[in-house]
C-alpha cells in the first residue's frame, strides 16, 4: 500500500473544519495502548504511526475528501471556490461552513463533467455571463433580468411555489443549471440558511445556480434573481442572509427591484404605521406579490419608505415566526405517511434542465452511468429510474 503524506491527514481535517476533539469524535478513535484518542490522532498527523486502511476510509468519509486524496504527495493547492460574499455574525460553527465548502466542491465536480459534454457538443457560449460590471448600474441589470426572463414575474402567478417554477424554467431556457440542495446527500449534513442561502458558479457553458432549500420558499425566487446578477457580474462565489458589502446589496438591489417593481412600491403608503400593522400590511403585499415579507420590508426600506431600526425589528419577527412554523411543519410531516416519492423530489431539486441535458448525453453515450451518477448527484443504480421520468 503506498505510503501516507502525514501533511495530508492534517490538511484534510483542517479544511473539513474539524479541531483534533471534533475529528477523534466523528472518526471514531479510541484510546489504545496507553494513549489517548488525541494522541493517537496526533500520531497519525506527525507521521508517527502510519494509518490503516479502514481508517483512511473512515477519514475520507467524515472529511469528506475521495480516498484517493490521501495518497497524493502533497496537500492540494486551494481550488478556486471564487469569492465569499456572505456577511456571517460569527456564530456558525466551523463544521457547518466547511459543509458550504464541501458542497461548492461537489457541485463544481458536477458542472466540470457537464461542461466536458457542452464543449464537445461545440455548444454556443452564453454572452450574458460576465458581460456586466457594477459601474454598468443597478438599471443596466435590471434591464438585463428583464430581457433575459421575459415575462415570467411572480406577482402574475399562483403562488409563490408557481411564481419560481416559471422563473426557474425562464432562468433554464436561458441556458443556466439551477439546483435546489442544502445537504450533502441527507439531513444529517443540511446546512442552514445562516450559514448560506445560494451559491452562483460562472460558466460561458454551463453556469449553475445552487438555492439552499431549507430556506422559506417565498425567498428561493429572490435568491434565484440575486445569483443570476452575479453571473451577470461573472462571479463565482457564495451568499449569504445579509448584505455585507457593495457587490452583495447591488445584487440585491437589482433582484428586489425586478421582484417588486417601483411602480407597485410608490402606491404603498406604510411608513406611518406602527409595527403590528406595519407588519401586517408588509404580509399583504408578500402574498400579493408571491415574494417574501423580507424583501418587502428591504423594498421599504432602502426607498426610505421605513426606518433601519423598523426594517430589522421587521426581518427579525419575520425570521422568528417562519423558524417556528418551519418546526412545526416538521413535526407535522413526522406524524404523516406518504408524500412526495424519492425520485419526484430528487427531478424537482436537479431541476428539468440539467435532466435534459444527462438525458441527451447519456442516450448518445457520450455520458456513462457512473458520470450520469455524478451530475445528477444519486447512485448509478438509480440513473434509469431518475431519467425515464
């Protein structure tokens, strides 16, 4: 067997987000021979003591790294995950963001194959990824959204639910991937919407947009609009809640701008209410609109139409009350049998143009099972079923 880089070991645990403590837990290691699990952790890592073979497996798995990684002469140079465009308050734990990292990192590996097939297929490159700047101007965006999602526009939908299907089929004739996914594979690994809210990564061929789908639904159509203006940017790079620098409200601006448009924001009349009625009447024009409450109260406010101090106190109750309806909604579906079957969520969450796209290439057999597997992100035993959908 060959050898074991004992810089690999430690390299893998730190980038997993673990701390020595976090990783003998997960592994698991036990004391052994009169040492400690720390010790023997520490071992391993100093080179010491060469690792077994189940341990590396039991590594790769909890650090999520391919096994292969562990036998690499050298820790890898980063990869390129783009730019941090989150605001994070401090409190996420390090696990938790280093399941951000692992995600952009399985998704990246999904776009990659994609793009191989596109390439080969001399697909046309898309001109609106990157053709913007951010002293092009808020209009020159919003004028963009507009041409590209024609008139898909929530307030002419159902509901919410419909109101993102349409954008998210606009946004896919167009030619990007939108993905729903907040996990790593199950809920063990959800990550939550404070940790990120969607992802964009720009690509001529094949840019993906991944939403987080733990987050309420009203706010997946505005997360879909706000990373399409980052592929208008040409950025790759990760959002977050809240707006902590210039790129981030810019994106923002333009998305809540083409979802509630000035003309309907200048006939509201709300910044003399108090805050039950203000919030109240914030509700209304949400569900009018089928967008969320919060990016009516962003409207509001960055048109001067509320004070901070009442747009914060706004989101905060917003986020309370859907935290505890998002339980109790849980608790709910625990009780209830039946639903939604395994492969109607999992072709919802991939979304009909990346199935498309495996469909054609894995009929030509320009794409075998197991690469199938990879871009749709299942096993290679349930390709068939996923496509014959």
């Amino acid at each position: 067997m060959p050898s074991v880089n004992p810089a690999i070991l430690s390299w893998a645990r730190n980038s997993a987000g673990l701390s020595v403590e976090e990783a003998v837990a997960k592994l698991p290691l036990k004391a052994a021979h009169g040492k400690t699990a720390i010790e023997r952790l520490n071992e391993l890592e100093s080179g010491a003591r060469a690792p077994s073979r189940p341990t590396l497996v039991r590594m790769a798995k909890q650090y999520r790294r391919p096994l292969v990684t562990f036998y690499l002469s050298k820790p890898p140079p980063q990869g390129d995950r783009g730019t941090d465009f989150r605001s994070l308050s401090g409190g996420q734990s390090p696990d938790a963001d280093a399941r951000v990292q692992a995600l952009v990192r399985q998704i990246q590996a999904r776009q990659s194959v994609l793009r191989d097939i596109l390439a080969e297929d001399e697909a046309d490159e898309l001109p609106f990824v990157g053709c913007l700047t951010l002293d092009d101007g808020r209009q020159a965006a919003l004028d963009l959204t507009h041409q590209l999602l024609g008139s898909s526009h929530p307030s002419q939908a159902q509901d919410s639910d419909q109101a993102f299907d349409e954008l998210r089929e606009a946004v896919h004739q167009a030619g990007v991937f939108v993905l729903l996914k907040g996990d790593l594979g199950n809920y063990r690994t959800a990550i939550d919407t404070d940790t990120f809210r969607g992802f964009a990564l720009a690509d001529r061929l094949a840019p993906f947009i991944v939403i987080n789908d733990n987050d309420a639904r009203a706010a997946w159509s505005f997360t879909l609009v706000h990373e399409l203006v980052h592929l208008f940017l040409g950025h790759t790079g990760i959002s977050g809640i809240r707006a902590g620098n210039r790129v981030e409200q810019f994106c923002n601006d333009v998305a809540s701008a083409f979802l509630l448009p000035e003309k309907t924001l200048a006939t509201l009349e709300l910044s003399r209410l108090e805050h039950e009625e203000l919030a109240s009447a914030v509700g209304k024009v949400a569900r009018d609109h089928n967008v969320s409450r919060a990016l009516v109260a962003y409207r509001l406010f960055r048109s001067n139409q509320i004070e901070r101090q009442d747009y914060r106190r706004l989101v905060s109750a917003f986020r309370t009350q859907w935290l505890n309806r998002r339980e109790e909604r849980r608790e709910a579906a625990r009780a209830t049998d039946g639903g939604p079957s395994f492969y109607t969520v999992r072709r919802h969450r991939v979304g009909s143009a990346l199935l498309d796209a495996v469909r054609g290439a894995h009929l030509a057999g320009d794409l075998p099972t197991t690469r199938a597997a990879l871009v749709l992100g299942i096993k290679p035993t349930q390709v068939g079923e996923m496509l014959s959908g």
